[in-house]
C-alpha cells in the first residue's frame, strides 16, 4: 500500500458506497494502514457514506476514535443512514455501563465521542437513544438522558426510543 500511495494514489478516493481508503482500513482493523493513509493526507472526515470515525467507532478502536477527532473529525458527522458515530458505537457488542472503565472496546469509543462532545440529538435517522433502548441499556439511556437527549425523537421511521425498547 505504501508504495501506491508513494506513486500517487488518490488518498481519499471512495469505494461504490462512498467509503474512504481510511474508512475501508478502519472498518477491516488495518490500523497501521489507516496510520499510513493519516500520514498521506487522508481526510478524516471524507467520504459521503460512512465516515472513518464511523469505522473506527464501530471496531470500537478507542485510540483510533481519539486520533481521528484530534485530526479534526466531525463527531456528528451522519453515514449515509443518517447515524453519527455514537450511535454506531452503541449498536455494536456494547457493554452496559458507561461510567465504569472495562474491556469493552465499543463502550469506550462511546465515552471517547461524549467526551469529544458528540451530540446525544445528532442524528437524522437512528440516534443514541434509539439504539441504546432497543439494546435495553439502562444505564446508559440514563446517561444520554442526563446529557439531554430528547425522550421522545423519533428515528427515521418514526420509532421512539420507548417504541423500540418494547419492541426489543
């Protein structure tokens, strides 16, 4: 990969999906080739589907969440779902507590955005709330409720967060 990127290769070209080189290295765990593309200019914030901090959220690769927001990432960028990176973090493999420090790589990616000032209300589609009540994570909806998320935002199709912690 390097010596493509030494012969020019557009760094931040997008797949058919409108994923970045650095989206598609993070979403496969490829962290020193998301380092390489980072270190060839690669923007955090390019693609018009899922974003590199969606990735990283997702694989719950806290260093790499932290990286890509000092590097200037949009915490409430949306994917092409109009999901921001919190809310990925919340619907994959996510313990249930967010105050305590444990193994659990997608919790931390998720303390890491609210740290980073990710909006609880950010979010056209599916927000933090909606997947935390699906999941039946108490604690953590206390959490995003304490942060102000709006009790009553629907998702993008028309579920509230009560709908769907029924549902789930």
């Amino acid at each position: 990969m390097r010596e493509l990127l030494e012969k020019g290769a557009e760094v931040d070209a997008e797949d058919g999906e409108g994923r970045s080189a650095l989206t598609m290295a993070l979403a496969g765990g490829k962290e020193a080739a998301a380092r390489a593309l980072l270190e060839a200019g690669a923007g955090v914030n390019a693609g018009t589907g899922r974003r590199p901090l969606h990735a990283a959220a997702e694989r719950g690769t806290v260093e790499m969440v932290r990286e890509l927001v000092e590097k200037g990432a949009d915490v409430d960028a949306e994917d092409g779902e109009g999901r921001t990176a919190l809310t990925v973090a919340l619907e994959h493999d996510l313990d249930e507590d967010l105050d305590e420090e444990d193994a659990g790589g997608n919790e931390a990616a998720a303390r890491a955005l609210l740290e980073a000032g990710a909006g609880v209300n950010a979010g056209t589609g599916r927000r933090p709330l909606h997947a935390a009540a699906e999941k039946g994570m108490v604690k953590v909806l206390s959490v995003l409720l304490e942060k102000g998320a709006e009790v009553d935002a629907e998702d993008g199709e028309g579920r509230t967060a009560l709908a769907l912690a029924l549902a789930g």
